[in-house]
C-alpha cells in the first residue's frame, strides 16, 4: 500500500497505478487555482477499473465549491457511480464514488 503527500500533480504518479483514490476532507482545502491539475493527476493514476472516493462537508464555507465536483470529475475522465451524504465528523457530509468514463 503506498500512501503519498503532497500535489498529485508535482509527484506525477505513473498512469494506471492504482486500484483506489481516496480524498478524505481535502479537496475543499485546496487551491481553486490548482485544483483542476490535482484532480487530472489523481484520476491518470487510477487503472482503468479504478475509484476515486471522496467525502467533503457539505458547507462550503471556505473553498471551491464542492457542488461543482462532479461537473470538476467529468473533465478528468470520471463519472459519479454514487453519491450518499452521511454525518460527518465535522456534520453534515457527502461521500462519492467516481469510477473512469
């Protein structure tokens, strides 16, 4: 299991390297400017029968707008296979599941 810190996007982690991507309370701290770049980076890493799972809060109080992230995942070759709000630890939540397009 390798587990990584850091832009996605500057680590350019090899195409088709893993089964699951996991964002746990992150994208919405991330930079609007770069956001795009880290998502594309994460999503070439997935194989091609890979998953991107996301959980973000559902106030978007500071951030991008987590409304927008399956238009966001869309432009990365990902489509929403699920969507399931749960409570959070900070409340209110949304987890995802994306899989390739």
């Amino acid at each position: 299991m390798d587990y990584g810190l850091g832009a996605a996007s500057a680590a350019s982690p090899p195409p088709g390297t893993y089964d699951v991507v996991v964002a746990h309370y992150v994208l919405h701290d991330m930079d609007r400017a770069s956001l795009q770049d880290e998502l594309h980076a994460l999503a070439a890493a997935l194989r091609p029968d890979g998953r991107f799972l996301v959980v973000e809060p559902v106030s978007n109080r500071h951030g991008p707008p987590i409304d927008d992230l399956p238009a966001r995942m869309s432009r990365v070759g990902l489509v929403e296979a699920e969507r399931q709000p749960i409570d959070g630890p900070l409340g209110a939540a949304t987890r995802w599941t994306f899989r390739r397009s």
